[in-house]
C-alpha cells in the first residue's frame, strides 16, 4: 500500500518595504505545512518584477510602498497574472483603501494588527476562490452597499488614470522628469504632459501641493 502524496504548498510571494515586517509575516507562513514564501520584494515594482519571474499562486502585498503602491502593483498583476490570488495586507483600517484594493482585484484584505490571527485563514480562503473580510469590512460593505440601494447612487468614478497615479506617486517621491520616464519606459516629454494633466485635473499648482494630494490619496507615507 503506497503512502498519499502530500498536497503541493502555496506558493507565496511577500511584498512590503519593512524587511522586519517580511520577517514576522514569514515566520507566521513558513510555519503552516500548506504555504510556502517563495519570494520577497520591498517596493511594488519589485514585487510585480518577482511575481513575473516566480509565478507563485498567491501575492501578500502591503499598501503603501516605494514606487508603485501595492493597489497599484495588484492592478497590475491582475491584469497579466489572472490566475494568481492577492491579498491586500495592511496598517489601513479604511474603507477607501477596502474599496479600492477590491476593484484592484484583491482576494481579500487583512490588517496587520490581527495578522498572527487572520493571514493564514485569509491565504486559504483565497487559494479556495472566497473573498477573505475583517469584520470592519464586511460592515463597510454591507452599509455602503445598502447607501447606493437607497440612494440609487455608483461609485464616483476615479479622478485620474491608473498612468497619472504612477507618474503622481513618482512626482511626490522626489523623481525627476527623466527618471520616471527611465522608470516607466517613456519619454520625459510625455511625464511632462502627465504632469500638467494632473495638476489641471486636480487643480494644483505645483510638486508640492501633488505631494500633499499624494499624502491623502495613500500613494506616499508622510
């Protein structure tokens, strides 16, 4: 009589810019005979990079990173990884932040603060194909949802494009023109152009004034 063969681990990958976080989030994963981390990552950009060469079944990404956020990176990853599952895992008990990670594709949405208790479940809900909520999340949806009942109401749409908020990010860092456009593949005169829309849209106008926009937007910490 031949023993099963054990099921095949979650192959994970881990994207948050504090490597002590990453430490404690792996120790908590590593530990569970059923996940795996497979690879690391410090910004969004990395993490998108690391998702393309590891092909791992399942990103935990943090939300606010260096160069593109983790709602950025999970928009995306959902795009041109469709089969992989995300997490969003966070500081930000917000329901701007819960909102948004959901249309970027997120699985579900798991705060840092319960993280020892949560995460696991959360990865095995998503590998299940279940959406994965804190209980402040489920309420925030189930009042915003019975708001635009009432109402008759949609969501408003985005102020800017998914480029704008990049170059926008990027801006507040402190990049200059030519290294987002090194960055981002285009030239400097098209991050020019962005820039101008985005200061017109927003009606801003200047870097500084885009970087406070950043700050309240969740694009950059303060």
């Amino acid at each position: 009589m031949t023993a099963a063969t054990p099921a095949a681990k979650t192959r994970i990958l881990l994207a948050d810019d504090h490597a002590l976080v990453r430490r404690g989030v792996r120790l908590i994963l590593d530990s569970e005979p059923d996940l795996t981390v497979v690879a690391e990552a410090g910004d969004g950009a990395e993490a998108i990079e690391k998702a393309r060469a590891e092909r791992p079944d399942l990103a935990i990404l943090d939300i606010a990173m260096p160069r593109l956020t983790g709602l950025q990176a999970a928009r995306e990853l959902s795009r041109h990884l469709p089969d992989m599952r995300i997490l969003i895992l966070t500081m930000y008990d917000s329901e701007q932040y819960f909102f948004e990670a959901l249309k970027s594709g997120a699985a579900g949405y798991v705060l840092k603060s319960v993280a020892d208790r949560d995460l696991v479940e959360a990865c095995r809900a998503a590998m299940r194909d279940e959406p994965f909520l804190y209980p402040g999340a489920v309420t925030a949806l189930i009042r915003n949802y019975l708001d635009r009942a009432r109402d008759g109401d949609k969501l408003p749409a985005r102020a800017i494009t998914d480029r704008e908020e990049e170059i926008l990010k990027l801006v507040a860092e402190g990049h200059t023109s030519k290294e987002i456009a090194d960055l981002l593949l285009i030239s400097a005169k098209t991050v020019e152009r962005h820039r101008a829309n985005l200061l017109q849209k927003l009606g801003l106008r200047d870097r500084l004034e885009l970087t406070r926009y950043a700050i309240r937007a969740g694009l950059i910490e303060p």
